[in-house]
C-alpha cells in the first residue's frame, strides 16, 4: 500500500534535515524554508525512492508524483511563510486555504470514494521552525492576526488540538503523543474514510501529515 512506501520515506527525509540544521538556529532553519526550499525540492524527495519508474509533474493541474506500475499517485503540499513586498524581512504570510489545503484533499476523498484506497496519496510537508502550526496554515475562521478557529477546518488536522478555554488560532498546538499513530477521518456522506499520519517530534527539524 502506499503508505508503507512514503511513512519510510519521510523518515529519511526527517532525518537528513535534523542532521543539516543540527547546530543551526531556528532562525536560520526559518530562513531556509522559507526562501531556499521550495515544493520541487520536497516532490524530488519523496518521488526518489520510485527512480525510474515514476515520472514527476509539477504544472498546473497534473499530479506531482505518478508512478503507473503500481497505479500510485501522489499529491505534495509543501508549506511556507511569504511575503510579496521585498522590504519587509519578517515573512509570516501564508497560502489561502483553498490552495495550502482544500483542493489537494477533496482530490484525494474523491479518488477514495471511487476506489483508489491505498493507491492514492496527499502528503503535507514543513520545516518546524515557528512556534504554532496556524502560522503556516489557515485555520481561522476570518481575518486578523488570531481569528476564532473553524472547527470544520481543525478536524481535518488530527493531530491538532487547542487550549481548552480558548477558540483562537493562537492556542492551537501539535498532539505530539498521537504522532505515528493512524487517524481517521470520515468523508461527509460516504462510509470511507481518510487515514491521516502525523511524523515528527518536537525535536525534528521537518513535520510532515500524511493523508491517504
């Protein structure tokens, strides 16, 4: 199944960046995923392990691994902060939802309610240098630096939860004691469901969420 090809993977993958950035800062670690990594790079690493027999499409609306002998396919995500404005240092924008998140997921509920369990694949990548996961992710429910948390949005995110007398953003943080532990979240209106896999440690310099 294509879980077993990519959990393996990402565990090389997490391992090459804590020996990289051993003795770098978080400051350092932030500006190198942010302006020196990019989505190619992590796609590149993740499709290795297939070599020839996958091919790599990362335009537009095709998907960024396929590998047809096993009839895979893999969507990858890799999350960053940005800004447009060259002058400004701090870089704390993020991906609308519908881009960081939205597409690539209901791609993937479609594929498994047609079938595609375990054929199928949306992988989330990021380095684990700022403090909270909504600082790459939209998971508010307006605008402002710390909306109120869109609860729809949270649960997609098992590996998530939030302070218990708080409902902003800010007070969002990783279950990291559910971390390599299988998930599942149900498809509204369908009996499957989608198994999400969080890999990373406090201590890990690169997160990934696996959906498939």
């Amino acid at each position: 199944m294509i879980d077993k090809y990519l959990i393996s993977n990402c565990l090389f993958i997490i391992d090459e960046f804590n020996e990289k950035f051993e003795n770098k800062s978080i400051d350092e670690l932030k500006h190198f995923a942010d302006l020196n990594f990019c989505e190619a790079d992590l796609v590149v690493r993740l499709g290795y392990p297939f070599r020839q027999m996958a091919s790599f499409n990362m335009q537009g609306t095709s998907r960024d691994i396929v590998v047809p002998k096993k009839d895979f396919i893999i969507e990858v995500k890799y999350l960053r902060n940005f800004t447009s404005n060259p002058q400004i240092k701090s870089r704390a924008a993020k991906l609308v939802w519908k881009e960081a998140f939205q597409k690539d997921y209901e791609w993937l509920t479609t594929e498994i309610t047609s079938g595609q369990k375990g054929r199928r694949a949306f992988v989330i990548g990021w380095f684990n240098a700022v403090e909270r996961f909504s600082q790459l992710m939209q998971l508010g429910e307006g605008a402002g630096m710390y909306p109120k948390i869109n609860q729809e949005k949270l649960r997609l995110f098992p590996f998530l939860t939030h302070k218990a007398d708080s409902d902003k953003t800010r007070d969002i943080f990783y279950k990291y004691e559910q971390a390599f532990v299988e998930k599942s979240i149900p498809i509204k209106g369908y009996q499957e469901e989608v198994t999400c896999i969080f890999l990373g440690k406090p201590e890990d310099r690169f997160h990934f969420a696996i959906y498939y």
